[in-house]
C-alpha cells in the first residue's frame, strides 16, 4: 500500500466516465491485505525452494494456461492440449494458422517481458509497442508495434476507443497517471486502473486485449505478485465489467474479478510448493530467517531469535547490529519492552 491514509485518487481526465471520476469508488482494503498476505507467504516458501529448476514445470503450466484462455477470450478454438502442443514448438493439423501464430506470439511476448524485466527496462510507451510486435504475430507486420491510424470500433460494446489524433497524447497520460497511482494507492489497484484504461484507449488496429493482459501480467509480477491467467469461462464477465467501468465508471466489477483471479493464482501456487519435501527445501542465510520472525513477532528479543535458530545469543546480537548498521532493521520504544521494525520492502 502507498503511504498515504486513503486509497482515493481524482483522474483528472474527460474521455471517459472511468478517467473522470474518483478511484476506486469501493473500499478493497479487506481483499488487498489477504492477497498481500498470501503473496507474502508464496515469497518466502518459493525461496526456499533448494533448486529453482523445480519450480520450472509450474511455470510451464501457467504459461500454457495463460495462452489458452487469453486466445480463447478473443474467439480462438485451440484446445489447451492444442496450445501446449504449440509451446512444444509443434504445428496443429487442423487448426486455423493464424489461431496458432496468435498462441506463439503470447509466448514470445512473454519471454520478451521476462527478458526486460531481467534487464530492468523501465515500463513506459516504447516497452508497449515493442511488446504488441511480438506478441502480435498473426498481424501483418505494419501493423505491429505501432499506433492504430483509424477511428476504431469495440464490436458490441459501450467503450468508444481513443481518436488516432489523441492516442499519443492517451498514452503519454495512460503512463503519468499509473505511476502516480502506483504512489497513492495500492499497486494492485493501479494494475486494474491501468487495464482498463488501456483497453479503453484501444491503441492498436487489433491485438490489444492479448497485449494488454500480457502487460498487466508484467506490472503484477514487477510488484511480487503472480501473474493471472483471466478463465475463458470468464470472458463474459471480464469484458462485461471492463466495459462498465469505460462507460460508467463502476470500477468494482473488474476489479474484484482481477483480486479473485489474484487470490485463486496465489493458492495454487502455495498448493504447489506444499507439496516439495522438507529436504527439497533449502536454509534461507541467517540475517533472512531473523527478518522473517522480527516481521512475524516484531517484540523478539535477541534470546528468543537465538533460540529458535538454533545459534548463541551473542551471535544473535551480532547479526541484529549488523542489520542495524545495514539500514535494513532498527529498533524503536524503549531498550525493554520495544519493538523491531524492518526498514524498507522486503522481497519474501
């Protein structure tokens, strides 16, 4: 959560219902702290996984089901079967191609993301339309990785898309506002504002719903929360609420499903790493495991730490007043009786 006591942020635009009202028009603070809750404890066990390579088939899996079911929203009949059997680097006989090319082009901008990410390239216009290149693979190449040049219409919706005179200038504002709301707001919350306004603004001649999910994705693993993989058994729904929070500005639906698509992510990923042995599991270093309790029972003293890891409490006070010295701990109150905080975030 951002360090402000409310929630609440003006967009100060007038395209739209959804950009000149206040967000969020609901309190999520109760959904917010379990998903945290629960992100946080996927943090922590999935580092304590000894070999990073066990965690690579789940990862296989998800990318799978993201693929399918964001095709299958845009209207495509590949299977799941059929798009594992396309991240295999097979061909389908049968299958339309261009449904084929469009579930490669949902890997390649993944792996593209993931290479960013590593690299830590910023998230700004240039991201998104090298992003929409590859993902947008069944589209003739003109058309990838740059702007729409027409008046666009959303078939059988409320929503009307940006003019292609102001799509630049959309853009530009889209990036302002959802860093600015990163800021004020939950991180969450800003993913879901900027979803939806993305959407709205419709930037490419085709291919936004696939890059918009692909990006949204980014942003919540950017902020060490799991990607989601929005159900094609949900599209109704998801393309229902985006469109009333566009053109009414109820922000409530669509942000409710994306924290249940949040929520039921995170739990199967807990569900997952559950399941690894004792002995698969690796010793986090000692100034870690001592953050952790302090986060769990900020009241510990040096003894009670010392006891539970197994180490002299001379040790103990040495790691405490190294962490100290590092900035990343500090004790407030008085000596007896006060309580740890741990300074800055934490990726557990």
């Amino acid at each position: 959560m951002g360090e402000t006591d409310t929630l609440y942020y003006d967009i100060e635009k007038d395209r739209s219902a959804m950009l000149s009202t206040s967000f969020p028009s609901s309190d999520y603070r109760e959904e917010i702290a379990h998903i945290e809750t629960l992100a946080a404890t996927w943090r922590r066990q999935r580092r304590l996984i000894a070999s990073p390579e066990a965690l690579r088939s789940y990862e296989e899996d998800f990318l799978v089901r993201m693929a399918y079911n964001s095709n299958a929203i845009e209207g495509s009949t590949l299977t799941l079967a059929e798009t594992e059997i396309i991240y295999e680097g097979e061909f389908v006989p049968g299958k339309p191609g261009r449904e084929q090319i469009a579930a490669r082009g949902i890997f390649e901008g993944h792996d593209f993301l993931t290479r960013c990410s590593a690299d830590k390239r910023p998230f700004d216009k240039s991201l998104i339309l090298d992003t929409h290149e590859r993902c947008a693979l069944d589209l003739q190449p003109s058309a990838r990785g740059i702007y729409r040049n027409a008046p666009a219409i959303i078939r059988a919706s409320r929503t009307t898309p940006a003019s292609p005179l102001r799509i630049r200038e959309e853009m530009d504002d889209l990036i302002f506002h959802f860093d600015r709301l990163v800021q004020e707001s939950s991180p969450l919350l800003a993913c879901a504002w900027f979803h939806a306004a993305f959407e709205a603004i419709h930037p490419f001649a085709d291919g936004n719903g696939r890059a918009g999910r692909l990006l949204l994705n980014a942003q919540l693993e950017s902020f060490k929360f799991a990607p989601v993989a929005i159900k094609a058994s949900h599209a109704l729904e998801y393309k229902g609420s985006l469109e009333r929070w566009q053109a009414d500005g109820d922000d409530a639906p669509f942000v409710l499903l994306l924290l249940a698509c949040e929520t039921e992510e995170l739990e199967k990923r807990l569900e997952f790493l559950a399941q690894f042995p004792e002995d698969a599991k690796s010793r986090a270093p000692l100034d870690e495991r001592v953050l952790e309790l302090l986060h769990a029972n900020p009241s510990s003293s040096a003894r009670e730490l010392a006891n539970t890891l197994d180490v002299s409490t001379r040790h103990m006070q040495r790691v405490m007043k190294q962490l100290q010295e590092e900035g990343k701990l500090r004790h407030t109150g008085p000596r007896k009786g006060g309580l740890w905080e741990i300074i800055g975030s934490r990726n557990v």
